[in-house]
C-alpha cells in the first residue's frame, strides 16, 4: 500500500460525510432511509416480473408441506412452525409416535400471533430453556423486533400460561437458563456495567426465585474488553455440572468448572480449544491449533481428544489423553452431539457430510459410521441427551431435504419426512470445480445449471468465508424457482476463512490475511468466466455479513468482474466497525483498528474507504435492516450515500423496519425482498450473457 493510498483512507475515515447515517432512529437517517427504500421499492417492485415472483417466494417459504424440523425430549417432537396463517409462528409439540407420520398431532405451546394481537407488539420467538428432568417449565426467550436483545418470560407447558409472578426479564442480550426449578442462571447484559464493550453479556449471576433481579448473586466475571461471559449447566447421565466461560475473544476462551466449594477452577486446555463435550465421564475435545498435552500427547486440529474428566476433578490433574479421531487430509469435524449412550461426530470430507457413531466402554472406544446418503448434506438434527433418539438431515443441490430418524442410537434408520420437489431438477447437473487462487492455493466450488448448457447465462456467485462457517450444498426451492427454472446458473464458493476445512483453512484468512479470502473470490469468479458459464458482465455476486463485506470488497477491488452486486446486512466501514456495537468483538476475526498496524490491512481493503468515482461499477443492490442489533444499519447506509455521491446511479438500497440481522418474523417482508433481489440481478444480468 503506498504512502499517498495511506494518507487518502485517514482522510476518508477522518472526514466522513454521512457519518450521521449511523444514528440508528434519527429523524434525518429515517427520513433518508424512506427516500431510498421508495426508489428501490419503485424499481424493482414496479417491474412486471415482482408479482409473480414476491407470491412464488412467499408460497415456498410458508408451504404446508415444508419440513417440521423438530427435538426429541422426554418423549416428545418440539417445533416452531410459520406459514400463511401463522404468520409469527407456533411453538409447538406432538409425541414422537405421531411426528413420524404424515400429518402429526400438534399441541399448540404458544401462538405467536396470538400473544402478539394481545399484547401488541410483534413477538419474534428467540428459544427456550427448558428445566430437567420433566422439562415442563421453560424460561422462553422474545425479541420484540426481530432483533437478537430478547425479553425473557417464565412458561408452563402443561398449563399452556405464562407463570404468573414467576421468572421475567426485560428485553436484552442477557442469556437465562435453569439450575434447578427455583435458580436461574444468569449471563447479564441488562446494566452498563453488566456488559463487554462489545455490549455482550460480562456478569454471569444466581438468581433466586422471589427475589429481585438486580439483587442475583454474582459467581463469575469477565474482563470489559472481553467478548463475553457464559454458562451452562452440562449433564452426563444424571450427574449435573455448571461449566463457567470467559470468552477472550471469538475463538479464544477459558472454560471453568465451578465445584460443590464455590471454586471456579479452569480447566487447564488451550485457549483456542473447540468441539468440546462430556460423555460417559470423558471431557472430548478439539483444537484449532497444535497443543502438546502433560502426557505428552500430540493433539493436532481437525483431530478429536479426551480425557478422565472425573480424574481431573478429584486430583486436579488432567491424565492421559487419548486421540479418539486422526486428522484426514480435507476432513474437518462438523459438531458434536449425544444421546443417552452414544456420541455422534458430524464429519465434512471435501465439502460433504458423513456422521461417525461412537461408543465409550472400559476399554476404550468403539467407531463406526452410521449409514447415512453419500454425497451430499448430512448433518445432525437432533440427538436426545437423555434418550435413544437420534435424527439426521440430508440434502443437495438438487435434492429436496430430508430427516432420517432413528430411536436406536442410530443402528435402525427410517426416513420420516420429505420435502417435496420444488422446482424442475430434472434438466439440471450439479458439479465441483476448483479454482487457483493468487497464492496457488486451490479453492473449491460448486456449480448448478442445465446440463446442456452451450454458452455464457447469467449466474449468481454466493460467498461468505468468515468466522469458521461452512458453505455447504443444500436444497433452495425459491432459488430453484425463481432463479435456475429460467435457465440461469448457481456457483458457491467455498473460500478461505470459512470453516469448510477445518482451523487451518479459517486461519489462512485470519486479519491481516483477509485478502485471500478476497483473492480467492475472483478467482472462483474468473474461473466461472473461462469455464464460459458466464461472462463478467452475466456474473452477479451476492453476500450477507462478513459475506456482504466479500462482496463489498469484490466490488471496490475488482468491478470489472461482475454484472451486479448484491451487499446484504454488511459490514462495510472497517476502520470504524468496532465503534458501531456489537463490532468490538470481532477483532479477534478483523483486527483492531485503533492500531496503527492492524489498521493499515483494515484500511487496504476496507470497502467503505475504497470507493471511487474514476471506475466503472456494476449495479449495486445493499439491504439492511433498522432492527439489526448484530451488524449494524449505518454500514450499508454509508455506503449507498458514497456511492451515489461518487456518481454510481445505478446503487439501490432497501432497509427492511423490523427482523433483525437474520430477518426473523414475518415471511411476507422476507419474501418480497428475496423477490426484489432475483429481480435486481435477471435485469442487471439477462442482457450481459
């Protein structure tokens, strides 16, 4: 980066505009946000295509027969469910006898919709603790906007009611869960003084049934420059244990037990250790870097270890370690999950999903897999910590989502719902390519399109690589319909920085290395052009998050590559990101720009500063939402307001009133965005190909 490239961003970062845009509800940003959201809402709900495709979204997105993904627990299926007529939603259950068939005996828990009409406010169900071992009473979690800070409120089951002066908390980004029927554990963000920096929970506290929240016992503390402050009671067979956590930073943590004593004593593991859970009186867990235990044991990431966890209770010792799982070449571990005697391990094998069953005897362990589809999606959808039940979850491209259900730990499997076909997969083939990145490294991806394809269509790219989150093949019906059904193509990219391969392949793009991850981007995208799948002018780009900021950045570096550009709930200021709450707490995925050397790899790319009126750029669509309390509005309202400034009148922007960062709610206005957006890229695209 030159000294004139330098001095150019610190005046940018310094002499910010529209830095008013980041009041969240003022009336200047409000009043802004409507102008624009009337010239979006113009053009692309005024054009003739919108209708259809709005109803269509909406159809597929509250179908009927959409799949009633559900928990087993004390025999039974809990699901929540929205369609046309629940538009917020029912939390609900049935026995596990009637989830099976095809249409199941739904007992409703709460109506949303309901609750909200009473109330008048827009509940949006965020979960629920529910209290062992009948699981009657739950603490549920609402968020009154869709936003992620929740109110909590104290439910029974049996009585289908709230509990009248039982457990209640106001609305924040507090976390509430049972020790036992008269204690509530609390990780406390409700007072200033009670929050990280990042504005996430510091204090964790006992809080005593009849007794005020504001007096609850402080147990356990974090640091105010910390991420946050957990718990979480943990149960292996009948045996209850309080874990306490510390998390440094988004993939650091230091994990305590608190003892019968009072004693917080850590749990002597790396800082960066992950997968971790107890079975059968083993403490199992993964690490994201090299670590040599005591024993000498050599624990390697994308392997998996444990040890005699009661040991390390009565002698403070940790013991042997044994290696459970080998690391593979290209294998990386999913997630854990248990049953009452079995321990399950998502596996990932270039990209696609397999699931290992595990059993704990005197003498060590026994490993076999379970006997899931190959080639495709397979993930846990749910294991029943105090039972037998077990059920998984397959998908691809192309073929519609299905839960294969088990109540033997997995030794018998029976498929027991089946997501119909939404769209046309007949003429369509779904392939793996890989790209070579500038650095030589190759980089995986995915194509979907017609199999008797003769030239360029246009094609929609989709990245993320950030934060260790895999992009996975999985079934899209709306994206089938309204996207592939017209003849247009598919690409996902499985970039570094995601968790596709394991720690290493997140590492690689870990702060000052992000520009690979943006390297890797284009070089999927130039290769989809010599591929002729597409040419630059036919290739959208669309993200969310840190995916918004790869294709933020996609669009500042490289505007030549790409026909349009979608930018969705993004950060985009990254030498301000951490000032605009919750942001702080990604420095450990970012970097921190309060420091001169992490700065200057922030500001090379940060798209916000990189915007010019001297390049061409393609059609730009930024959504947001006024209610996303995890990456904040001003973002993307900054950046529509440069770009125009910068003369790019082809920049739209929509901001969504209420659904938070994942647009939770109602369906209606997810739809007609989801719409607005296939919309935005058939025209940008369509007359490039």
């Amino acid at each position: 980066m030159t000294q004139s490239t330098t001095k150019r961003q610190t005046e940018a970062a310094t002499e910010d505009n529209f830095l008013w845009l980041e009041d969240r509800t003022s009336k200047q940003s409000l009043d802004w946000v409507h102008r624009q959201n009337e010239l979006t809402v113009g053009e692309l709900q005024g054009d003739a295509s919108y209708q259809a495709a709005f109803e269509t979204a909406l159809d597929l997105m509250t179908a009927e027969d959409n799949i009633a993904v559900g928990a087993a627990l004390n025999g039974h299926v809990y699901n929540f469910w929205q369609d046309k007529t629940n538009v917020l939603g029912l939390w609900r259950r049935t026995s596990v006898a009637s989830y099976k068939t095809e249409k199941p005996d739904w007992q409703t828990i709460i109506d949303f919709d309901v609750l909200s009409a009473k109330e008048g406010v827009k509940w949006v169900f965020s979960g629920a603790s529910r209290l062992y071992p009948d699981f009657n009473l739950c603490l549920v979690a609402m968020s009154p906007d869709g936003g992620d800070a929740s109110e909590m409120r104290e439910f029974d089951i049996e009585a289908k009611s709230f509990v009248e002066g039982g457990f209640s908390a106001p609305a924040s980004k507090s976390g509430f869960s049972w020790l036992d029927k008269d204690t509530v554990l609390v990780s406390a963000a409700l007072e200033e003084g009670d929050k990280t920096q990042s504005g996430y929970p510091r204090v964790v506290k006992l809080w005593k049934r009849g007794t005020r929240l504001e007096d609850a016992t402080p147990i356990f503390e974090a640091e105010k420059q910390d991420l946050a402050a957990g718990v979480g009671v943990e149960y292996d067979g009948d045996k209850q244990y309080l874990f306490l956590v510390r998390a440094i930073a988004f993939f650091s943590s230091h994990s305590f037990l608190r003892l019968p004593s009072g004693e917080n004593r850590r749990i002597p593991l790396p800082d960066d250790v992950t997968d971790t859970t107890l079975f059968k009186g083993r403490f199992v867990f993964g690490v994201r870097t090299p670590w040599t235990a005591p024993d000498g044991t050599e624990c390697l990431p994308d392997g998996l270890y444990s040890l005699d966890f009661e040991r390390w209770i009565d002698t403070g010792e940790l013991g042997p370690v044994e290696t459970m799982l080998e690391p593979a070449h290209r294998v990386s571990i999913a997630g854990l999950a248990g049953t009452q005697d079995r321990l399950f391990i998502n596996l990932m094998d270039n990209v696609r999903g397999k699931v290992i069953v595990c059993g704990r005897k005197a003498d060590g362990w026994s490993m076999k897999p379970v006997a899931l589809p190959e080639n495709g999606n397979v993930g846990i959808a749910h294991a029943e910590h105090f039972g037998r039940s077990v059920s998984f979850s397959f998908t691809d491209f192309l073929t519609p989502s299905s839960i294969i259900w088990s109540d033997d730990d997995g030794e018998t499997l029976a498929t027991v719902k089946s997501q119909p076909a939404r769209f046309d997969a007949a003429p369509l083939i779904s392939e793996q390519f890989e790209a070579r990145s500038k650095d030589g490294t190759m980089i995986p991806y995915f194509v979907v399109r017609r199999r008797d394809q003769k030239g360029p269509v246009p094609t929609l790219l989709y990245g993320y690589g950030g934060f260790a989150v895999p992009l996975l093949p999985g079934y899209a019906g709306v994206r089938g319909r309204l996207w592939l059904e017209k003849g247009n193509a598919y690409v996902q990219a499985c970039i570094r920085g995601g968790g596709e391969f394991g720690p290493a392949w997140h590492q690689a793009a870990l702060k000052g290395n992000r520009q690979n991850a943006f390297d890797d981007f284009a070089a999927v995208a130039q290769d989809v052009v010599k591929r002729g799948i597409a040419t630059a002018g036919s290739l959208g780009i669309q993200g969310g998050s840190n995916g918004g900021l790869l294709t933020g950045v996609s669009l500042t570096q490289h505007p030549e590559l790409f026909g349009a550009v979608i930018i969705e709930v993004p950060l985009l200021d990254m030498l301000r990101y951490t000032e605009l709450p919750p942001g702080a707490s990604w420095m450990g995925e970012y970097g921190d720009p309060s420091k001169p050397e992490e700065a200057r790899w922030l500001g090379a790319y940060s798209p916000y500063q990189h915007v010019s009126g001297d390049a061409a750029f393609p059609p730009v669509l930024l959504t947001t939402s006024t209610a996303d309390d995890r990456v904040h509005p001003g973002h993307a309202r900054k950046m529509a307001a440069r770009l125009q400034e910068a003369g790019h009148d082809r920049t739209l922007f929509f901001e969504e009133t209420e659904g938070g960062h994942g647009g939770r709610g109602d369906r209606r206005p997810q739809a007609a965005q989801t719409a607005m957006k296939y919309v935005f890229l058939q025209k940008a695209l369509s007359a490039k190909a």
